[in-house]
C-alpha cells in the first residue's frame, strides 16, 4: 500500500479528529518547521479564523511544531476534501522530527493569498482542537503556552455542525476540559 506523509500544525493534530477524516492516518511523531509561525488568519466559510503558516516576524527565529502523520494514498481525497476551501496544497514540505532531527518531505496546507486576513479569530471549539493535539503528542510546553494565549471568539451558532463534531471528538478524546 502507497502512503504519503502529511504535517499537521493545527486542528488535525488531534489524531481522533485527522482519523475522523482518514480513518487510517498513523502518527509518526512530533515536528518542527523553522522560520514560520502559526496564525490563525485563513478566511473560513463560517467566518473565523483558522490556522495557517506565515514566515517569521523580522528576521526572528521561531519554530512552529506540528505532527507527522503516515496516511494511504488512497485517502488523499479524503483529507483534501476536508481541508479544501482557501487552502492549497503543497507536497514538498519539509519538517524535521523532534525527536530524532530526522527530515522529512511532506504534504500540507497552506492558505493561499487571497484568503488571509488580519481581522480575523478561531471559533473556541477550534482552538481546543489544537491544543488537545499539541498536548497529546507532547509539544513543547511554551509553544503549547503560546496556543493557550491565541485569542479566539465564542461560536455564535451552538447548532453549527463543525462545532458540534468538534466537541464530540474533543469529549472521545478526553480533552472536553479544554473547551471554556
């Protein structure tokens, strides 16, 4: 079977909530880019923010840490699907694993241009989603610290359907305490 690897920095850090979306996804461990932070500035449909690299401020080092993910080919469509609106696709990232500094080429997402803005915020349930994956495969505690301070924006539709996954991957999963 063909597979392919794919660096998950936000949502789909959760493993239960990448294996939602492909049920076969196997994580391979934590990773680190160099040079990018995280921003939660992709334009989403539902009008939050959601997460997306942008190089570093000024020249300053900074690392942003995600998580490998071994995926079958067969599921791509799967995970493109999912990711789809406002995100391209680029299949020659490289990240390097924290634990063995080994580098590795990947697939992730990244919002295109034209669906970044400044204004913009990650719903609640969103920003649980990344936490709870940082906090399970073991992030670095201050980069989980800087995710925490992330400022976000209550959901204003409880009957959306994407919050209402959310919260039940985040309750499988143990990590409801993470939702205010």
């Amino acid at each position: 079977m063909t597979t392919f690897f794919y660096f998950a920095y936000g949502s789909n850090m959760l493993t239960q909530r990448l294996q939602a979306r492909c049920p076969s996804a196997a994580p391979v461990g934590p990773a680190r880019v160099s040079g990018f932070g995280i921003a939660m500035k992709k334009k989403s449909k539902d009008g939050s923010g959601k997460a997306t690299l942008a190089p570093a401020f000024r020249g300053i080092s900074q690392d942003t840490f995600g998580v490998v993910f071994e995926i079958p080919e067969n599921e791509r469509q799967l995970l493109d699907h999912a990711e789809g609106y406002g995100y391209i696709r680029d299949d020659a990232y490289s990240v390097t694993l924290t634990r063995s500094d080994r580098r590795f080429t990947t697939s992730t997402y990244l919002a295109a241009d034209d669906h970044i803005a400044t204004n913009l915020y990650p719903f609640c349930w969103y920003r649980a989603l990344i936490i709870a994956g940082a906090e399970q495969h073991r992030l670095p505690q201050d980069y989980v610290a800087d995710l925490r301070a992330q400022a976000f924006q209550p959901d204003p539709d409880p009957h959306r359907a994407s919050r209402k996954e959310a919260i039940g991957v985040l309750e499988a999963a143990g990590f409801a305490h993470l939702l205010p």
